[in-house]
C-alpha cells in the first residue's frame, strides 16, 4: 500500500469516499441523510457534517486555540495530492529524529521496520517536548495556528492524531535548514525512481521533505487540510 499526502477540503475527500463512508459521516455529526447516492447531494451532507465536526472540535479545544478554526470547505476549494512514499515520509521522520538524537547512529537506509528505529521512538515518547511534534504523530493537520497536536475522532468516529499544517510548515523548514538540506524554491524534487536508485536515508529524506515542504505551505498559503493518504 502507498503513501499519498492530500492537501484539500475535507469534504472533497470523503465525497470520493463509499456510500458506507458518506452514512457514517451523517450519523456521527447528526447530519440527516437519505441513504441514497446523490453525487453533489453527497457532498452537501459531508460538508454540513465536516462544519459540524470542526465547529465540535472548536468548542472542545476551547481557549486552548489563539484564535477560531477556519479553513476552505466550499466547493470550489483547491485541491492538490502529492506521492512521498513511505521511503520518502520514513526517512524524513527518521531524518528529525536523529537530528534530536545525535548520540544515534543515523541508518544508512530506509527499512520496512523504520518506526522500531529507537531515535524516533524516543521522539514520538517525548510527544510536545519533541522539537519535530507536528511531523512526528499527526496524520490530519488543519491550516491553523497552534502549537500542539491532539488525538481524538475525525469525521468518520475514527481515532485520529491532529496537528496545524502552520507549526508543521515551520518545524519542516527548521529541518531542512538544520540538516543543510535546503534547495531553491524551483527546485523539483528528485523522484522515487532516483530514490531507490540511490537507497540511502539521506535521499528518501531530501525526497519526502522537499514533498511534505510543498504540500504543508500550500495548505497554509490556501488555507486547506492536509492529510496523510494510505
């Protein structure tokens, strides 16, 4: 299974998603509902649904936000998908973990077994003392300003950690500078063929990085989520 990364309207993404999905949506925000395909009827119940969630989330978050959740839920909201792979995504999170964690011999490749890596796991442990928070847990994060992540249910009732695609984007550049990593900003990042090619960690990393760069600024320049696809 693969690693795409989706920066759009939330109610784009599930209307794309099984009937079954669009019902559970409807009944876990109260949304009345049909039971009946409707296409844009689909998706007029999924965004009454996913105002409802955020409006819910909101309240419970309470003074812990600076400020209200607002992002582009309208039907004309951009939409963007990006292909990091899990190379791509793994190394850049074992990328920060070390860069947290000198004292660990940084991996010379990206394994199917990266999340056993004891760097990033004594990261994802230390949770908001972690430098790389916003990168190292969330799946979901929303174009707003705060400085934690959270784990509750997303539309669907599903557990879910989220973070601000704006703290995301600062820690993402911090990286990129700390590991000399930086590129120009019309710099294509290079593909996973060339990544394989090269199999080091270092490659996966500048990889998943440059991509996570692109779709977290978006997400905060056009005030969309961004989640993690899989």
């Amino acid at each position: 299974m693969g690693l795409d990364v989706y920066v759009g309207s939330l109610t784009r993404y599930y209307a794309e998603s099984p009937l079954a999905v669009v019902e559970r949506i409807a009944r876990q925000q109260g949304v009345p509902f049909t039971g009946e395909a409707g296409g844009a009827g689909d998706e007029d119940v999924i965004r009454v649904a996913i105002l409802r969630w955020r409006d819910g989330l909101g309240r419970w978050l309470g003074d812990r936000l600076p400020g209200p959740l607002e992002w582009d839920e309208s039907r004309e909201a951009a939409c963007f998908t990006d292909k990091p792979g899990w190379e791509g995504y793994g190394g850049t999170l074992l990328l920060a973990a070390h860069d947290e964690h000198p004292e660990l011999p940084l991996p010379a490749e990206v394994s199917a077994e990266w999340s056993d890596d004891p760097a990033y796991q004594a990261s994802l442990a230390a949770g908001p003392t972690s430098r790389y928070d916003q990168l190292l847990g969330p799946e979901l994060w929303l174009p707003c300003r705060f400085e934690f992540t959270v784990r509750t249910h997303d539309a669907t009732g599903h557990s879910v950690e989220i973070g601000s695609s704006v703290s995301l984007l600062d820690q993402l550049e911090a990286l990129r500078v700390r590991r000399g990593l930086a590129a120009g900003p019309d710099a294509d990042p290079p593909g996973e063929d060339a990544v394989r090619a090269d199999g080091s960690l270092v490659a996966a990393a500048r990889v998943g990085l440059d991509h996570l760069l692109r779709l977290a600024d978006r997400s905060v320049a056009l005030r969309l989520p961004m989640k993690l696809d899989f």
